[in-house]
C-alpha cells in the first residue's frame, strides 16, 4: 500500500469556550491548522482514494502537551489524514529552515517511503520543500493544484511565462513526488472534515543533529534599514490580495477578505495563503512583469507597451483610467459575492 | 571570502537579478565570482556578472546539460562551485523559465552545505564562519545566523540594500570549464526525463474586460482548483 505525507503548518490560538477540545482548560492556548494544511490535506485524500493510500500528517512543532496533540489528532483525522506523527522539540519552536526542520523530515521518509510528500502554501513550504526533493531524488512540482478521480490523478503548474502549463499523471511517474501546493482554501471545514474520525497518533523523538545549525536572533533594526517587526496580516481570513503599483490609486480601508499591496516592488511575503492573488500591471510594465509567477490572475490596465500574444491563466485587458482601476477593483470585491471563492 | 552567484542562463530572471543585486552589497574583503551552466557557451547571464563588477567569471558548458534534470544540473554547479573554492554561494529563488526552485536546495545537498531559502539581505557576521540573514514571512522579519558554507536562495522582491563600491577596473574573461575538468564524467548526467511533467501552452489571447465586475465574475467562473 502507498504512503502520502503532508507536513503541517500551525499557528496558535485560543480555544473556544465550547470548542470540541475535551480536556484542556476553555482559553487555553491550543495550536490550529492552517486552512492551507487543510486544503494539502484535502488534496492527499483525494488522491488516497485513487491509489489506495494511507495519509499520514507530519507535524513539527515546539513543545506540546500530550492532551494538545491529541486534540490536535482530532482535528488532523477530520482533515483527512489517517495517522498523524509528531515530533516535539524546542529545537522546532520557530521558523521552519531545512537545517531543523530537515532532519525529521528525512526521519519520516525513511520510516514510511512516501510516494507523495505534500507541503501545504506558506513558509515552510518555502524553506524545506526543495530540499526534501533533493535528498529524496524525487519529483519536485511546486505550485501543484490537484485533481482526482478514483483512476488518475493530475498535479498541476502555471510556468512562469504564464503562457503554458506543466502537468504530470501520478500514475505514470515511476519516482517519489514532493509537492509544494498552491494556495487554496478546503471545500469542507476543519472541524467537518470527509476524513476518519480518529487519526492514529505516533510520537517521534527529535533526531540528532550534527554539525553547527543555522538560528533565529533577534537583532538591533539597521536605522538604515525599514525592516524589524511588521503588523501580522490575517492571512487566514484573505480571500484576494492585490498587488498594485502606487499609480493605481488609493484605496482606503479595504474591505474584509481583501489585502492590498500598493508597493512597486510588489514586495510579498513568502507564505501567501489566499486563494486569489490579483496583479495590476499599468502601461509602463513589460510584459511578464516579475510579479506574475505569484499572481493567479493579471490586469493589465491602460495596457503594457508590449501586449502578451497568447493567452494565459487568466490575463484581462481593461482600458480606465489608472488612478481609478483600483479603487473599482476593491469596490466589486466588497459588494460582489461571486469574488468570494 | 569567496562569494560565487550562479546565474541561470541564457537570460537571467528577477530572483537571479536580485542576487546579483545583493552579493554587491556584501563588504569588501568579499571576492565575487559569476557561475553559470548552459549547454552553450554565451548569453547574458555573466555578461550581468561582469557589469555587475565579479572579479571571475565562469561558465561550465556541455550538450548534457540541456535535456537533464534538477539533479544532474545542480551536480555540475556543486563541482564547479568546489573548484572555484566559494564560501557562499547566492542563487535566486526561482529560475525564469520553469520557476520551480530546486536546484539551488539540491546543489546545497551536493555540497553538503547548509542551506536557507528566501534570503532578502545578507551580511557576513563578526566572526569568518556566520552570515546573517534576514527571511520574511507574513508575521515578522526574522534574522538567522547561518553557518558557513552555505547556499542562500535571494527573491526577485528583495530590496536593493547599498552596494559597495569595487575597483575592478578590468572585466575578467570567461573561464568555460568543462565536465571532465570539474571531474564529471559526461554520461553520468545524462537523463531522460527532465522530471518536469507535460509541457502544455495555453492558447486564446487575453481577455478585455470594460468594468471591475466583470473582472471579478471571470475570476470566479475559473476552473476551481488553481490557475488556469
């Protein structure tokens, strides 16, 4: 029988009052899943169904108490995972990097031989994904959307001239896979999952790392530098963000669910985790601008000099006027709930 | 302290761009040397590499190299980058034509080397032996001490930082290096599969929108499940 991995991203948070969480006391700090890990582990399901597969949840984590493990065993066998391991360790308490994060990795891959190991959007994605597929030997397809029948199962990913596609038949490939999926949101809640009520839990202890790793320190901010602590973004709760140059307009507060960049650089964070990713490309942009690949869709306002000369994901023309393209875009967002994915 | 930059060629993307960017930004007891691997010799990316003041320049060329994969391409590199003798070596995070962002991960694994995605500024620490870091995510900035030697991968969005100035006044020639001198047999990295998947081009052209609205239902009308 096949294996699939999904690694699983958390973020803390406090349990509800009457939360399904027997035993931890009500306001007590609980890790949550992500709704990217959700959606991995929604598509691992899937593709579980096709091959016959057990789905196993990896999580990585600081220290936990067992009463939050199992909870979070729970949660993890809603969400469709068949069995769920853990490693807990101080060593995993802040951002995952390979020189971590790896070596549990390459433990699991060891102990279970997964024909797919799955990475949920976000930065850990980022950081041990591509790794993994190296000392692996395996496929690497990252920015994978799947999709599955009981007989085949596609993965698929815009290449970023945004002019063509790559897609691989899971059946047909004759080597392990590790996936970095696309950011996507589950059709079925967390807490009403398709998957087996209860995830078989497996404690792992940490593996011995050698050498000199690689650490988080917190530094003094170069006063030359505008970087240091930024305002968190609710990513959880961001259905589209734009990315905009600063000649498209202002836009005040935007309305919930949408995020907007106004910044030329469009400077964006690693872990992106809303469905949708909207880029306003203006008429002093060459096309493909470097934002592209990580946009799902593109409009070019008052169109580039240089108009693409096929068609793409989704790459729209809009003649307005720049100062109001956004603004307009923001507004539809707000009072259309078809933009509602 | 030797800082190589591996540039994908023929045409350098963003990401490769912006380390570029970066390593110039590095301090002066840094020597920066430009790396490519092509199937053919030329192309832009170290012409970039000479502009962009490297006291070398080297390109390893061989027909192999243009149908393998991630793993027989990073093989190369790692050979390459250990006859050089770097201390660092910077990459892009994703290369302009497939944009996967493996080979930089799987050329760490040759090495050995430690290995840090989505580095937006890198500074070499007090001591020989640590650079410093910094890798945005959605909640903070935070700042790693990395162990040298090490493969950091640089976004297309990092900031430009302040270079140093460098006193190359003569462009240095491109070294070609090929397979057998970086002690490669040839036929070892020949593959049959590129390990990509199905090349399939999208057709139709873009589509012209008159309102906000219409833009958002076409959106919403997509295929679900991702991108086109």
């Amino acid at each position: 029988m096949a294996n699939i991995a999904v690694y699983v991203d958390l973020h803390a948070t406090r349990a509800a009052p009457d939360g399904d969480f027997p035993g931890p006391a009500a306001g007590a700090e609980l890790p949550m899943v992500t709704g990217a890990t959700h959606y991995a582990l929604e598509s691992a399901r899937e593709i579980a169904h096709c091959l016959g597969a057990t789905v196993y949840a990896l999580v990585a984590t600081g220290p936990l108490a067992l009463p939050a493990l199992e909870h979070l065993a729970r949660v993890l066998g809603r969400a469709g995972a068949d069995r769920v391991l853990v490693c807990s360790d101080p060593a995993l308490s802040d951002l995952p990097i390979h020189a971590t994060h790896g070596p549990v990795l390459s433990m699991v891959a060891q102990k279970i031989s997964p024909r797919l190991f799955f990475f949920p959007a976000g930065a850990a994605s980022a950081q041990l994904a591509a790794p993994l597929a190296a000392e692996l030997q395996a496929m690497f397809f990252p920015g994978a959307t799947v999709s599955a029948t009981k007989d085949q199962f596609l993965l698929a990913r815009a290449r970023p001239d945004w002019n063509s596609r790559r897609v691989v038949d899971g059946l047909a490939v004759g080597r392990a896979m590790v996936v970095a999926m696309a950011s996507g949101r589950p059709r079925a809640s967390g807490a009403t999952g398709t998957g087996p009520a209860d995830a078989e839990l497996e404690i792992l202890s940490f593996p011995t790392i050698e050498g000199p790793v690689a650490r988080t320190t917190s530094l003094p901010a170069d006063p030359a530098d505008d970087g240091g602590e930024r305002a968190p973004v609710p990513w959880e709760e961001v259905h589209t963000m734009i990315l905009a140059g600063d000649r498209h307009g202002a836009v005040g507060a935007a309305p919930p669910g949408v995020w907007v960049v106004a910044d030329d650089g469009y400077r964006i964070p690693a872990d992106v985790l809303c469905p949708t990713t909207l880029a306003l490309v203006g008429s002093s942009v060459a096309w493909p601008p470097a934002v592209l690949p990580a946009a799902d869709a593109a409009v070019l306002v008052c169109t580039p000099k240089k108009l693409p000369s096929r068609g793409s994901g989704i790459t729209m023309t809009w003649k307005a006027e720049p100062e109001a393209a956004l603004p307009a875009i923001v507004g539809a967002l707000a009072n259309d709930p078809r933009g509602r994915p | 302290m030797n800082v190589v930059i591996c540039l994908e060629g023929p045409v350098p993307g963003a990401s490769t761009r912006a380390a570029l960017t970066l390593a110039q930004t590095l301090g002066r007891g840094t020597t920066l040397i430009g790396l490519s691997a092509t199937e053919a010799a030329g192309g832009e990316a170290l012409q970039a590499a000479i502009g962009a003041r490297c006291a070398r320049a080297a390109l390893v060329s061989d027909p192999v190299l243009q149908n393998g994969d991630y793993l027989s391409l990073a093989t190369a590199l790692a050979a390459a980058i250990r006859r050089l003798g770097a201390d660092l070596v910077l990459m892009g995070t994703t290369g302009a034509s497939e944009g996967t962002g493996a080979i930089p991960a799987a050329v760490a694994r040759e090495l050995g080397w430690a290995y840090l995605a989505r580095g937006e500024s890198v500074r070499v620490a007090d001591g020989p032996d640590e650079a410093l870091v910094e890798v945005r995510t959605s909640q903070r900035i935070a700042t790693l001490r990395v162990p040298l030697p090490a493969v950091i991968t640089v976004p297309s969005s990092a900031p430009p930082g302040r270079r140093r100035t460098r006193t190359n006044l003569t462009p240095p020639d491109i070294e070609i290096l090929t397979l057998r001198e970086i002690g490669i047999d040839p036929a070892e990295l020949r593959r049959n599969d590129p390990l990509l998947g199905e090349l399939q081009e999208w057709s139709g052209k873009p589509t012209s929108i008159s309102s906000a609205q219409e833009m958002v239902a076409a959106i919403a009308a997509r295929t679900p499940g991702g991108r086109g």
